[in-house]
C-alpha cells in the first residue's frame, strides 16, 4: 500500500523509478522508509513534526518493530532524528547540512548532465514538471516547489543508474526538509521558475550541454538563498 502524501504530487509520483515496470515487494521496514521518504520529499511531512509510532505503524500496515527498522534507515539519511524520552522527529537541516547537500548535488547532476542522455524516466519527470509549471502567476509555491524536485530528479534520472537516483531521493527529501520554511516565507520557488521551465524545455529536446552550462551558477544561487534564510532565521 502506498501512502499518498498530503496534497500536491504523492508520494508514489516520486519514487524512484514509478510507472517505469513491476518489481518484487520490498521488505516491510525498507517499504515503510521509503513510503516516509517519498512524503518527505513531497513536502507532505514538515521538519520538526513528532511521528508517532502507533498510528504511523497503523497507517503504513506494518509492525512497529519494521517501523522502528525503518526510522532506523531514515536517521542515518539524516530524514529524521530521535529525541531521548520524547520519540522520533522529522530532521530540519541546518546550514552544514545544507553545504553537505549541494556538494553532493553538484556532484550527481553535474556528472549526470555531462555524461547522461535522456532516459524514459527522466522524460516523465521532466514532463511531470512541464505540466506543474505551465500554470500562471498564481501557481502555489507548493505546486511550484513540486516541479523543482520533479526537475531535479529528472536530472539524475538522465544517467540512467538505479543506485544514483535511489541516492537522490534521500538527497532531495533533505533538499525538500530545507526548503519548507521558504515555501511559503519566500520567492524561492518563483525566482527558479522559469529557469525550471527552460531547464525542461532543453532537456526534453536533447540539449544536455546548454543546461550543464548554466547549472553550476544554478546551484550556488539556490545554496546561497537556503542559507542566507537560515541566516536571518537564527537572528
């Protein structure tokens, strides 16, 4: 069973490699991590939230100790965080986490940018995003914020590598945790907008090295932003 989550894309719109062909069912606590993943990474669950685990474990269909598992495997992503005496919480990065995390973008989709082509799963991302960003200027951030993270995992998706895109995934959920607290407090997501629609646009057509030309300085706008945030946040 999958859990959609709350709003915008769901949660199995995300996973790495949806719709691209059936698989074997995964283990419980693997199954359940990566139901939780995919929430996270659509905004469906916030940095700081407590997740309960008698309800969550009801709501997943799975023990509570293949839940414990899967908390587990989140925490050593970074996803979520166990407080003593008070239960497992969401993770909310803070500014070396997000340094740590645009290192690792930059080596992914940089490389995958250089060296890709473009893949079926990168197209559905990729149109996915079209679709997402085709609206006016009254697009919700929300909405807007999910076709930057169907942008960035279409990226990945073009060099064609399970293990990279199963790696993005915990990556963007993290990306997705920092990015909350500008959703709504910010023009993140509009000041990327139409960089993300003519990003789709070259990738659709084949022209990986016009959008590996200008992704560099993508990055490190965005990186500046995120942290400047955390900056005036913690004044």
């Amino acid at each position: 069973m999958r859990v959609p989550a709350r709003g915008g894309v769901t949660g199995e719109d995300l996973a790495p490699g949806a719709g691209d062909g059936e698989s074997a069912p995964a283990p419980a606590p693997v199954a359940a991590a990566a139901q939780l993943r995919q929430r996270i990474a659509a905004a469906g669950l916030v940095p700081g939230e407590r997740l309960g685990e008698v309800a969550l474990a009801a709501e997943l269909q799975v023990s509570r100790n293949s839940l414990r598992e899967a908390f587990t495997m989140l925490a050593s992503e970074g996803l979520v965080e166990r407080r003593p005496h008070r239960g497992v919480f969401v993770a909310a990065p803070g500014p070396e986490d997000v340094r740590g995390l645009y290192r690792t973008r930059r080596v992914i989709q940089l490389g995958a940018l250089e060296h890709g082509e473009l893949t079926p799963g990168a197209a559905r991302h990729l149109r996915c995003a079209q679709d997402l960003l085709s609206g006016g200027p009254d697009t919700p951030a929300r909405v807007l914020g999910d076709a930057n993270h169907r942008v960035h995992v279409g990226i990945v998706d073009l060099a064609g590598a399970p293990e990279l895109t199963r790696l993005m995934a915990s990556v963007q959920a993290r990306v997705r945790l920092a990015f909350h607290p500008m959703d709504e407090q910010t023009r993140l997501h509009v000041q990327f907008a139409d960089r993300n629609r003519w990003i789709v646009e070259r990738l659709l057509v084949g022209d990986l090295p016009a959008v590996h030309a200008m992704f560099g300085g993508y990055l490190d706008e965005a990186e500046h932003f995120v942290l400047a945030h955390l900056a005036a946040a913690g004044d």
